[in-house]
C-alpha cells in the first residue's frame, strides 16, 4: 500500500500565477471565419480599410440638401429656396443644385451635386415648391463628408483586437464577409475518483455526482477556450495514463481530483513520470492541493476534488492561464465596498477566498466547506484574506470582488 506523502513547500498564489503565465504559450493556429461568428474572437491581422466610409458625401439628418449661403441670414428676414425635387435613401439625384435651389432629402443619401449642406426639416416651412428657411446652416452642416469615418488604407482594427459589437460593425461597413481571427485553445477536462459517476445515471452507495468537469467547463468556455470533456477516470494508474496520452492533443490538460495527498491520488507521480511538475501545493485555502506541470510542452492542472477549491482556484489560476492562451486581455476585477455582517476569525495560516453573499451594503459570509458547491452558487462575491490577517470586525468595511 502507498503511503500517503505531505505536500512539500507550498507556494503563494503569486508565485502560482508567475509560473503559470510564464509556462502557458499563446495559440498561433489561425482559421478564417464568418464576421457574423466572430464575437469575442482575437484578430489575426491588422485590418486596413480598401474603400471610403462612407464612399460618398451623405446627409446626416433629414431635410433640405442647400448651398450653404443661400440659408445665410435666415432668421433676420425671409429666405425662399425653390425646390426642384426628392432624393430617398438608396437613391442618386441627376439634379445639381443652384444658387436659390434646394432637394428634399432623407438621411443617409447621397448628396446632390452642387449642394454643400443640409437645412434641417425642423426649420423649415413649406408652402407649395417654395421651401421657407428659418434657420441658417452652415458648409458642412448636418452632412457626413466622403471617408469621414474611415480613409482608404487606415488601419481600423489592429491585430490581437478582441472583435466587440463595434468591430464587428466595422468589418461590416468595409463589407468584409470572413475574417481570420486565431483559433480557440483546445482543454481537455478530465475528473478523475471512482466515486465519481456522470449525472443522470443511479447513484450506488459511496458515490457522488460529478461536479468539477462541468465547473470548469463552463470557466474554460467563458474564458476563450473549445473544452472536450473526458470520460470521468478512476482511480487506476493505468487508466489515468491511458487518457492523459489522448489528452496530449490538446492545447491544455485539466484534471479535477488526484491532486491531493491521499494513497490513491496518482496524477503527480503520472505528471513527474512523463514530464514535470512546477508546483504542487499552493498556499490557499480553500484549494491548497492545486498542481500545475508540463507534459509534451501542454500545460496541466490538477484542480483540487472539492467543488468549493476547484472552481475558486479556476477563477484564480486557470483562467488567466486560459485568457493567455487565447491571446484575450486580462479580465479587469470587478470590486465593491461592503461592510462584514459579523465577525469572521481566519485560522488557516493561508490566503484565503471567502465567499459573500451582498445585501444592501452589506456582506454575509456564505462559505461553507471546500466540498458544498453552494458555497459559490449563493455568492456573489469574494473577499480575498491574506496571509497575516485573521480577524475581520462585524462592521468592518472590506473590498469584494464581484463573481461573473
């Protein structure tokens, strides 16, 4: 029988995430796809503009395409302009406008010849084909000129740019259809215990539903990455080796479970025989028995068992990792001020994540233990307890960072 062995020294979250980004390689693999597709997704190149936006001069408003200095004094005395006719949207007038000539014309068409401003229909009066201007306007005046939103090749959009809504319009209005953008990581996600059985199925005296690999599914997903989701492993080396040699195709491993120190927890021993281990063991709680390695160049994490640890450790290690990988910017934290609804007395001699529950101001602790999944499904926030901090005051004003 194997003999349980301690953790060796444990190391800080710091020194976990230096090691993590610093062994975690950004995807070069690029795929062109649909534009419509593309949201969220990192772009592969600059994007350089081969047309005008817009490719001609166009009104901004509804109204009255005019030479500009017919309208000049419009509101010290009468200014009558003839009207020789309507232009609508997606239509081009033959008629060039002269001097005491005005078109009715609708936003978003083309200018006609001739005229360098539109007079907006809001100051105007009609009567018959005399169009009463009551407000002057000026060149340029409620028009969009030729490439006033893109010039022929600008650069609009730099590569490594996450494609937003707005992007995406951009692409639109160079009427772009495909566009190459870098692939998605692959993660393959594996849990690991044979007490472990997929949920659905009866459950048999001893057993559990698995938990982890849909957490850390739906974290590797929100966070840029394809995850293929491996048949749930038992505690048996050979089997575990066996699925690690079909995971090595992806881009990154993640285990959950088999990371502790118990007689049947073998994905260290798996991860040093066939490559290396950085770390195992990090100072935090929960989710101290936490391992990351390399295997053929693919980065590996072993997630703690216990729902609590493995999915607040996925917040903390595993997504930046994967945000990295995808080539997407640092997710930006998200914190508010609340004051603690009772005293809280640390004794873990760790980091700690503490999970808070927000109420008018107000945060109640709703940790439970590493293994309730509650303990992060009834939060929605954390609070994060260093090292030399044990005692937080019923009161006492804390900084929460707020959960997706």
């Amino acid at each position: 029988m194997k003999e349980m062995e301690p953790f060796k020294l444990l190391v800080s979250q710091e020194e976990a995430e230096k090691l993590i980004l610093l062994r975690t390689p950004m995807i070069d693999r690029t795929e062109v796809i649909l534009v419509h597709e593309a949201i969220g997704r990192v772009l592969a190149h600059d994007v350089v503009a081969d047309r005008f936006v817009p490719p001609f001069n166009r009104a901004a408003m509804d109204g009255y395409a005019v030479i500009a200095e017919d309208t000049f004094g419009a509101t010290e005395q009468d200014v009558f302009l003839a009207l020789d006719g309507v232009v609508h949207a997606g239509e081009v007038s033959d008629i060039t406008i002269a001097r005491g000539h005005c078109l009715q014309i609708a936003t978003g068409s083309q200018m006609p010849l001739g005229a360098d401003a539109v007079v907006m229909v809001e100051f105007t009066e009609r009567h018959g084909n005399q169009i009463h201007i009551t407000k002057p306007v000026y060149p340029g005046g409620n028009m969009s000129k030729r490439g006033e939103d893109i010039v022929e090749g600008d650069v609009v959009i730099k590569k490594g740019s996450t494609l937003t809504p707005a992007k995406i319009g951009t692409l639109a209005a160079l009427g772009r259809t495909q566009v190459e953008v870098y692939q998605k990581p692959t993660v393959s996600v594996i849990a690991t215990g044979s007490e472990i059985v997929p949920p659905g199925e009866a459950l048999l005296p001893g057993q559990i539903y698995d938990v982890n690999s849909f957490t850390l599914e739906a974290v590797l997903k929100n966070n840029g990455a394809t995850v293929y989701r491996h048949p749930i492993v038992s505690d048996n080396l050979q089997k575990l080796r066996e699925e690690i040699e079909k995971a090595v195709n992806s881009d990154m491993i993640v285990f959950s479970g088999g990371s502790s120190v118990g007689e049947k927890d073998l994905l260290s021993n798996i991860v040093e025989n066939m490559g290396e281990i950085l770390f195992h063991g990090v100072q935090i709680k929960p989710g101290k028995p936490t391992l990351f390695g390399i295997i053929n160049g693919k980065p590996v994490f072993g997630m703690p068992g216990y729902p609590t640890s493995c999915l607040s450790n996925a917040y903390i290690l595993l997504a930046p990792a994967i945000r990295k990988m995808a080539r997407l910017s640092e997710n930006v934290e998200k914190t508010v001020r609340a004051k603690m609804s009772k005293r809280f007395v640390s004794s873990s001699g760790r980091k700690q994540f503490l999970t808070v529950r927000l109420e008018n101001g107000v945060a109640y602790p709703v940790f439970k233990h590493s293994g309730a999944i509650t303990s992060m499904a009834q939060a929605d926030g954390y609070v994060m307890l260093p090292v030399n901090l044990d005692v937080i005051e019923e009161g006492e004003e804390i900084e929460v960072i707020l959960l997706d």
